[in-house]
C-alpha cells in the first residue's frame, strides 16, 4: 500500500476522478440554472403578451392612433402615463412608425436581451476575488434574480425604459475603457433618468475626472438638442415635473418609492415638505456618494455603482416601481462577521424586491409607514447606514464559523439525505428568522385562500360535497359527536366561553411561544422543531388544495352552531375581518389541532421536567375539544392534523437526520480520554454554555 501510494497511480486515479464529479455537477448545477432563467423569461413574455390590449405596455400603447399605427399627437404627456425625459421621447419617436403589435413583440423581447445584457455585466462586475464556481454560476443566479424582480416585471409590463440607463452606467463603469466614452453612456443615462448624474460626483471623486466632465457635458448637449426639439415637453419635464407635480400619477402615490413620495404620504405639504425634501436628500445624497467612494477605492466598483444609484432613488422627485432595480444590485455587499449572519442582508433585499410589500409586513396600521416605504428605505439604509465589509477585513472573506454538533448514528445509510443541514450550536439570526417566518406565513394565507379560486364561495359546492363524504365516515365509524358537543358547550355559558377563547386565542401565541423558547434556550432543538412544523404545514396546504371542506358550522341543515362567529346566513357568511381574507373551507386537516399536537409534543420531548411535559400535552387535548365543540372542525380533521404533524416530523428526520444530541456526561471523561476528546468537548461546550441552559439528551 505504501508504495502504491508513493507512486501516485491510485492517488492521482482517484484525484482524477473527484474532480471529474465535482466538473460534472457544476456543468449540471449551471445548464440548471440557465434552463430555469430562460423559463423565467417565457413566463414573462407569456404574463404580458397575454394580457389584454389596454392594460399592457401602457406606456407606448399611450400612442396608439385610431388607424392601430403608433404615432405621437401633442405633448408626450398629454396621457399623464408616459414618465420619461423629452430625451427618452426623442429616442422612442423613430419606433412610432412601427405597426402595434410588431412593437409589442419587439419591444418586449428587445427588453429581455437587455436584461440578460444587464445579468452578464452584473456578474463580470463582482468584486475580486471570485471562485470559479461563483464565476460559472453568477450569470444564470444574476438574470433569474433580475426576472423575478418587481422593477423588471413593471418595466415588461409598462413598456418603459428604465432597464436601459443602469445597463449603460455598468456598461461605463466596468466595460468601455476610454474614459471618455465611458462618461459619454453615463451621460445619456442621466439623460434619460436625470438623478443619474449623481454618478458624475462618483467619477469625479474616484479619480475619473475626464469621464465626470464626458458626463455632464455629454447630459447637457442630449437635453438641449431635446429642448429644441420639443420645447413644450421639455418645459413640463424640467419645470412642472421638478417642481414636484409629478407625472404618471399622484406624487404621493404608493408606487413613488421617493422621499418625496414619503413626506407627502406622511401628511407633510408646502414649504415644510420642499425644505425637508431638500435637505434631507442632500443629506442622503452626500452620505451615499461618500460611501460609495469609499467602497470604490476598496475594490468594490459594483457595490459603489449600487449605493450611488440609492442615492439617486431617494433624491428624484418620482422613483416609479420600475425605476428601482440599483436597490438590487446592493445584494453584492457583505455584512456580518459571523457566516449565519451573512445571509440577512442579502435575503432582506431579494424580498424586498421581489414581493409585494404587504407580504413583508402584517397588515397592522402601526406598520403602514414601514410597508408603504419598504423599497425606499432599504435604498436609505443601503446608501447611508448597512455596515458593509470592506475587502480589507478579515471577516470580508473568511467570516466567523458556525457551530455544528456531532452528526447523530442512523438506522438507514442514506439517512439524512441532505447531509449538509448540519445541526448547528448557536443561533440563528433573529432578523432573518422573523423575515422567513413572516414571509413564510404570508405565502402560506395566499395559497390557503388560492385552494378555492381566491374566493370562499368558489369552492362552496365542492366543499359542502367533501363535508357529507366526511359525515358519512364518521358516522360510520360511530364517531359523529360534532352535533353533541357543540350543543351540550353551548347550554353552558362559562364553558361555551372558555372554548371560545381558547380558540381564537392560543392557535399562534403558544407555537410562537415555543419556537421563541427554544430560539432563546435550546437553539439546537428551535432548527429541528422549525423545520417540522415547516414541512407540517406544507403538507396540511397539499391537503387544503387536494380536498377542500366545509367545517360543521358552514353545512347547511346540520344544525351546528358557530359559537365563535354567531349564526350565519350561508348565503353570505360572515366570520368577521377574515371572510375575504382567510379561505373558510380548509378544514382537513386541521391546523389547529396539528400546530397545538406539534406544540404538545416539542414540550414533551424538550422540557425537563415531568409536570412540564404534561402541562405541554394538555394544549392538544383542550384544543381538538375547542374546535370540534365551536364548530369548526370535524373529528376526522384532527386525525388529519395528526397525520400531517406525524408526517413533518418524519420529513425532518428523513432529510436532517435524528435530532441531535448534546453532550452532558463530560465530568465522568478519564485523564487518557480527556486528552482524545478535548477537540470535542471544546466545540460542544463552546456552543452548549452559550446557548443551552439544561441540555437534556434525546
């Protein structure tokens, strides 16, 4: 053996070999993610295309005469949609020629080369130095980001040009080398997207200055010649628009993500919301230029040309949805020294840019300034405060590591199947948990409300049919006791209430109150809870679009009576703020009782103490008797609700692994087996001091 290794024939085979596979799944991982960006792009293409003519491509469909040929009449702004510089009109007047649908066809696709133009340069663009598999597969990542993104989806939809200034700012910054040139493709975006000419202090300051001077020089020759060209238009665009009147809509409306936008929703008008708009943008303006240059000198040119584009978003006096794409490009900066806090910011953008904000945040009015100015604070934040890792630091490639526990012996060899879910020590960051929880439990309601057509009374009929099939099983099985229970509670007036209560009450205090115990005290234990109440309810949301029921309080002639929402008229239900919010007919299985036997259990499991489980497995028992007793539930929903909570659980053992065990006999190590175990009993200790307070071994 040892000469066979000294030759290095089986070593070199079996190098060989590891590389190939590791080849191979990289050009498998990258055609992937190439075949899903162009499925992206096809979904798109098909969204708008298809959409009726009149609410697609708005924006060119402003110009369409009575004869179908596209041709312009009076000012560009007669329509108030079109939101463009004179320049930007200037440069679209040649495609008026041009029949309708030809445009609509070429304009989309030409908008789609455009954002694959914009995703190329994104990853050419990355801050040095890269791993090849990051140079491979940041392309595909960068144009599936991009397609998804609310900017670019507006832009198809729109028919707008706000794609075209950020690929030529890139395109300067990072392609063409003559200075000059560079500032002359600078200029001409700021022509078409004026507070772009923020970009002219970035250069000037980095030392660019010949292509700072291209900048202006090149933004002022393209404005006159439009000036002269239409000076009607250019007097509404430079005057009535920047005087704060806006175009496209209302300056205060939800999609102006500015700071004016802001200071008008927040009630501000007059003098008050001029100055305060001024000053604070300047403020903004300074701030985000100066980082910028900062992070450019570092060697981050991608990250500086981003923090400088936020700047540009809060200082116009209307940043339009589609206009917001430099919020994204901020996604390349890194923050945080420990690797589990590396996600966060990246994460907080990518949701931020791809989701509506109401998915974001709670329909709470407390949150309402928070959610309507969701993009444009992440633009401040960016520009002026997210603490951004300069390539000087040791954290900037080389971040604290997580800890892992010890992978726990299986019954089966190819359990975990996802063996890279490792158990981890310490916490996971709070800020990240809360985004994925309440994203999470956003998409879960519009998928639960989606089982129906979004509406209750789409699937009454199907429900009402899966009700009787439900009764008749029961009634089989001689437990139909739903009639029984809900009336023998409902002639005792303390009991009706308590169940009530009950509920309504404890369905999220007590799952939330457990995973922030566990968040807290037994972090180990809070992934593996997590990750089974997660596969729990996407479970329970196949049964919910599989089989939707009709609880016993929503069957016609049953009799059951709805303790919780009163008697109801089945012609028009009412069960309060949720009738249009919530889908009543997802029934089986039932949530309420999973989520509480999920509870049960995790406390049963976890908790140290005898009386503790006990009390943990009294929450499943009340409420299994509060939903059948309300109404709200048959008997064979619970089963259901077991089933899926059962199936969570064993779906979190079969990809993770056995839950992990702690180390707590280290007292009773001999000298000799101190010696062997020290590398061990260091990392378990480190992680269990820190984040357990009475380990307990599974």
């Amino acid at each position: 053996m040892a000469n066979a290794e000294h030759s290095g024939r089986p070593a070199e085979a079996f190098g060989s070999t590891a590389a190939d596979t590791a080849r191979a799944r990289l050009r498998a991982a990258r055609l992937g993610l190439w075949l899903l960006a162009a499925v992206l792009a096809v979904r798109q293409v098909a969204v708008v295309l298809g959409t009726p003519r009149g609410e697609r491509l708005t924006d060119l469909e402003t110009w369409v005469g009575p004869d179908g040929v596209l041709h312009v009449n009076g000012s560009l702004y007669d329509s108030t949609r079109f939101t463009g510089t004179p320049f930007g009109g200037l440069v679209l007047k040649p495609l008026t020629r041009a029949a309708e649908q030809a445009l609509g066809w070429g304009w989309t696709f030409g908008t789609l080369l455009l954002v694959a133009a914009l995703g190329l340069v994104v990853a050419r663009a990355l801050p040095q130095p890269v791993s090849r598999r990051t140079a491979l597969l940041a392309a595909p990542v960068t144009i599936s980001l991009l397609m998804l993104s609310l900017p670019v989806r507006n832009t198809l939809w729109l028919g707008q040009t706000s794609i075209i200034p950020v690929l030529l700012v890139l395109l300067g910054c990072f392609v063409v080398r003559d200075r000059r040139a560079a500032g002359v493709l600078i200029g001409l975006a700021a022509a078409l997207q004026p507070t772009v000419l923020l970009f002219a202090a970035l250069l000037w300051f980095t030392g660019r200055r010949r292509a700072a001077a291209a900048t202006g020089a090149s933004f002022a020759a393209v404005t006159a010649l439009a000036w002269a060209a239409m000076p009607h238009d250019s007097y509404t665009y430079w005057v009535h628009h920047m005087a704060g009147v806006g175009l496209g809509g209302e300056a205060d409306a939800l999609a102006n993500q500015s700071l004016h936008g802001a200071l008008l929703r927040l009630g501000l008008s007059g003098p008050l919301e001029i100055g305060l708009f001024l000053s604070l943008g300047a403020a903004v303006a300074a701030l985000g230029v100066r980082r910028a240059v900062r992070y450019a000198r570092d060697g981050q040119l991608l990250l500086a040309v981003a923090l400088t584009g936020c700047a540009a978003i809060v200082v116009s006096p209307t940043t339009w949805q589609h206009q917001l794409l430099w919020v994204l490009l901020a996604v390349v900066g890194r923050v945080g020294k420990r690797a589990s806090d590396r996600y966060v910011w990246p994460v907080a953008v990518l949701l931020v840019m791809t989701l509506p904000a109401k998915m974001m945040l709670p329909n709470m009015a407390v949150l309402y300034p928070l959610r309507d100015n969701a993009v444009l604070l992440a633009a401040v934040a960016a520009a002026t405060v997210v603490p951004f890792l300069p390539r000087t630091s040791p954290y900037y490639r080389a971040p604290v590591p997580t800890q892992y526990a010890r992978p726990v012996p299986t019954r089966w060899k190819r359990v975990p199947l996802l063996p890279f879910l490792k158990r981890v020590l310490t916490r996971p960051n709070l800020l990240l948990e809360l985004l994925l929880i309440r994203v999470t439990y956003a998409a879960y309601q519009q998928v639960r409300l989606g089982a129906t057509g979004g509406t209750n009374t789409g699937g009454r009929a199907r429900a009402e049919a899966h009700g009787r099939q439900i009764l008749d099983i029961e009634r089989f099985l001689h437990i139909d006791i739903e009639h029984w229970a809900n009336h023998a509670v409902v002639k005792v007036g303390w009991l009706r209430d308590f169940f009530d209560f009950y509920y309504e009450s404890f369905h999220f205090v007590v799952p939330l109150s457990v995973l922030a115990l566990l968040y807290w005290r037994r972090p180990v234990d809070y992934r593996w809870a997590r990750a089974s109440l997660g596969f729990a309810t996407l479970l329970a949301l196949v049964g919910f679009w599989l089989y939707p029921l009709a609880p016993p309080r929503l069957m016609p002639n049953l009799g059951v009576i709805d303790t919780v929402h009163g008697v109801q008229d089945f012609s028009k239900p009412d069960y309060g703020t949720l009738t249009a919010l919530t889908n009543q007919y997802a029934a089986m299985p039932s949530l309420h009782f999973g989520w509480s036997l999920w509870c049960g259990l995790v406390i049963a499991i976890v908790a140290p103490k005898w009386w503790m489980k006990a009390l943990g497995l009294l929450h499943p028992l009340f409420t299994v008797s509060a939903i059948v007793a309300t109404g709200n539930h048959w008997v064979l929903d619970a089963v259901g609700g077991a089933l899926v909570v059962g199936g969570g659980f064993g779906l979190s053992y079969l990809f993770m692994g056995p839950r992990a065990r702690l180390a707590t006999a280290t007292a009773t190590l001999t000298a000799p087996a101190e010696g062997a175990a020290g590398a061990v009993k260091s990392t378990e200790s480190a992680g269990s001091a820190a984040t357990e307070k009475d380990p307990t071994p599974s």
